[in-house]
C-alpha cells in the first residue's frame, strides 16, 4: 500500500519549476513586444508546449518498460500526446495553443490514474501546478 509520506527531491521540484519559465517568458512576451514578433513567439510557445506534451506521454513508456508484462494500453497511450502535439504544430498556432492546453489537462487526468498504480501519487500535486500554469500561459495568448 502507497504511503502520502513520499515526496518529491528538491531537485526534482526545481526542474519542474524552471521548466514553466519558456511557457512564463513567452505568454509575457506575446503582450509585451511589438506585433510583429506575435509569430515567432506563439510558434516558440506551441512548439515548447509540444515538446513537454511529449515528455509527458514518455513517462508512460518508462513506467510501463520495467513491468514484466507491459500494459498495451499505457504505451498506447505513451505516443499518443506525442501524436497530438505534432498535430498541434500543423494547425494555426492559436488553434494549435488550444489544443495543447487541452493536452496537457488530458495528461494530467490519465496521470492521475495511471500514478497511484506505480506508488507515484506524490507527484500529482506538482503536476497540477504546473499543468495550470502552463496552459493558462497557452490559453492566454491564444485568445
């Protein structure tokens, strides 16, 4: 039975953290440049936002890669973010930001269930967190 004791390193806490300063910087940066730079910085945001979709449908991979029999459903479901993300990439950015924030609340949600089962419920309130963040900072300059 998982206990609510573990918790997460430091480092891992600070890395999680660091990893919202693109998402930060960029939504900030979409109001505070001029217009003309409104593109490159939406497609920075998307294409970052699409990275981390990813890196969060690899974990799955990795989870399940140490069970003896692995779950065909869990490595489904570990490419499937990825596949989204590039769909995301060829769609109009705003669209694409969209989709991305639906994305990641669809990630957290599987992890959420998907977590407990390998003893990793701990990481769940970091995840919201940071999920929150990073898609309000793709809804935002979406709209």
């Amino acid at each position: 039975m998982e206990t609510d004791k573990k918790t997460i390193s430091p480092t891992a806490f600070k890395l999680g953290i660091a990893g919202l300063i693109p998402f930060i910087v960029l939504a900030g940066s979409s109001f505070a440049m001029p217009s003309s730079y409104k593109d490159i910085i939406l497609l920075g945001l998307l294409a970052y936002g699409a990275s981390i979709s990813s890196f969060l449908g690899a974990i799955h991979w990795g989870l399940t890669m140490r069970d003896e029999n692995p779950n065909g459903m869990y490595l489904i479901w570990g490419v499937m973010p990825s596949l989204i993300a590039w769909i995301s990439m060829i769609l109009n950015p705003d669209l694409g930001l969209v989709l991305i924030t639906a994305l990641l609340w669809v990630c957290l949600i599987i992890d959420a269930k998907i977590y407990p089962i390998y003893g990793l419920r701990h990481w769940l309130p970091m995840r919201l967190f940071l999920t929150t963040t990073a898609s309000l900072a793709c809804l935002v300059v979406s709209l």
